[in-house]
C-alpha cells in the first residue's frame, strides 16, 4: 500500500523531531546515564518503526517477515539496553 | 530532451488487480537476504553490548573522542534520503518518472554526504591516534560504521544504475524490481543506523 505524500513526510518529521530530542536527552538533560541510554535506544526503536511501516511498507511484507522486524527491532532494544545495566 | 520512458510495463500490470499495491510479497529470496542482513547487524549489536559491559571505561573513553554532531548530522540526512526514496518509488508507481528521477537523484546525492561525513570522521579519529587495534570501542566503531558504509555505497550503486536505466529510457520489468528492492534496501540501512547512532555516540 502507497504512503500518502503527507504520510511520508510527517514520518520525516517525526524522525528528525526523535533524533534531535534524543540528542538533547543525551548531551544536555544531566539525568542518570543508564536512564539516558534506556531513552536514546527505546526512541532508536520507535524510529525503526516508524522506518519500517511509513518507508519500507512493512503491510506488503510476508507475514513472517512482519513477526521478524517486530521482534528484531524489541531484541536489539533490550539487548543493548540491558547490557547496559547488567 | 528525450522521450520520458514510463516504468510501469503494461504487461506486467495485467496480472495484477491494482497496480498501486504491487508488492514484493513473492520475492522470497530478497526477503531471507534482507533478513540475515538485518541479523548480521544485531550480532554485532550483542557483542559490542557484551564487551562493552565487561570495559565500561574503555568504551566510554572512545565513545568521548567521537563528534556527535557528526553523527547526529549523518543520521538527519539519512532519514532525508529515505523520505526522498520513498518519494521517488510513490512517483515511479504513479508514472511521474521525471519527478521520481530527480528525487531518486537526490536520494544518491544524500548517500554520497553521508559517506563524505563518515569518511571525514574516520579521518579525524585517525589522525588523533585512534586506529581499529588502539581499543576495543574503535575496533567495533570500525568494523560495525564501516560494514555500514559498505552497505549504504551498494545503495547509492544501485540507486545511480536504475535511475540511469529509466533516465535513457529502459525500462525492463527487472528495472522496477530493482528499484523497489533497492529501496527497500535503501531504507533497511537507515534503520541499522536508527541502532548503531545512538550505540556508539549517544548511550553512556
């Protein structure tokens, strides 16, 4: 299914909007830096997201693929994370 | 100025009910590859998680010599680029072909400065001293944005071929696979970025 162009760019939006919120989390909020790494990745997977549905067209993927992304994109969020606080 | 080719190829379209909803569903094999791919990267993203833990100090001192800006920079035009990309396979499918070949143009032209600014960092880091063999952060902030890069120069490749092809007016249905893998493709390596950004500049 095609994006509409208003779709497209608001998921442009959004990502920029993320990426700069998540640079000012990181380099300038002062809060704890397990706390800050949690922040940073969980928005890193929200990007993803927002990747896979608006740009890659995750609906025309097979079913398999779908259940893949989903769970690659929660794994290397709490991997990293977790590692983190381990 | 020559004839604008139309990428959409009639034949094609017969065998399909709606030709704005032709997916790649079929295409298992581009879809295994996009797959693996994906868990090549979050192999690498569990080693360096692993290691990281074991020499927080170590990590933390590399991470520091890093110019987020940089970073941050490269990761604005790579979400750019997919906007452009996505863009440009909206209006291939609706047959603008000279509109998607102007936004697939700028989708290359993005992926040559993100490889410009990458490069540059890489420079930086070498010449301050830092080499894949002075710590274990450098070694996998290497391996894992060079693998990276790797992938983002078979993008741009790709992208500057077919948009070639549409641009002298071929236009085999082989092209319009290409196109949407490769922006499939194109996309899948701004999402590894979405990852390997904030692990390696942001997470402390």
């Amino acid at each position: 299914m095609l994006q509409t162009p208003k779709a497209l760019r608001r998921a442009w939006v959004g990502l920029v909007a993320i990426t700069v919120l998540s640079l000012a989390v990181a380099e300038f909020s002062g809060i704890a830096a397990g706390v800050e790494t949690a922040v940073v990745i969980a928005a890193a997977a929200v990007k993803g997201r927002i990747i896979l549905v608006r740009y890659m067209g995750e609906r025309s993927f097979p079913p398999w693929l779908r259940v893949y992304f989903g769970g690659w994109l929660v794994v290397c969020a709490i991997v990293i994370i977790g590692f983190h606080f381990s | 100025m020559g004839r604008v080719p139309q990428l959409v190829n009639t034949t094609a379209l017969a065998n399909h009910q709606d030709p704005q909803d032709m997916s790649l569903s079929r295409d298992a094999g581009f879809w295994t590859f996009i797959a693996a791919d994906a868990s090549l990267f979050a192999l690498l993203f569990f080693q360096f998680s692993l290691d990281r833990s074991s020499q927080p100090v170590v990590f933390d001192e590399g991470q520091r010599v890093l110019v987020v800006l940089l970073g941050t920079v490269n990761t604005l035009v790579l979400v750019s680029s997919s906007w452009l990309m996505a863009s440009a396979v909206r209006n291939m499918r609706r047959d603008s072909v000279r509109t998607g070949l102007r936004l697939i143009a700028g989708t290359a032209a993005l992926g040559v400065v993100f490889a410009a600014v990458k490069i540059s960092e890489y420079v930086l880091a070498l010449r301050s001293g830092h080499t894949v063999s002075t710590s274990p952060f450098f070694m996998y902030y290497f391996v894992i944005t060079g693998i990276h890069l790797g992938h983002l120069m078979i993008g741009v490749i790709v992208v500057v071929v077919v948009g070639w092809r549409l641009r002298v007016g071929i236009r085999r249905p082989l092209d319009r696979t290409v196109l949407e893998c490769g922006a499939v493709y194109w996309h899948l390596v701004d999402l590894l970025w979405m990852f390997i950004f904030p692990m390696l500049y942001l997470a402390r």
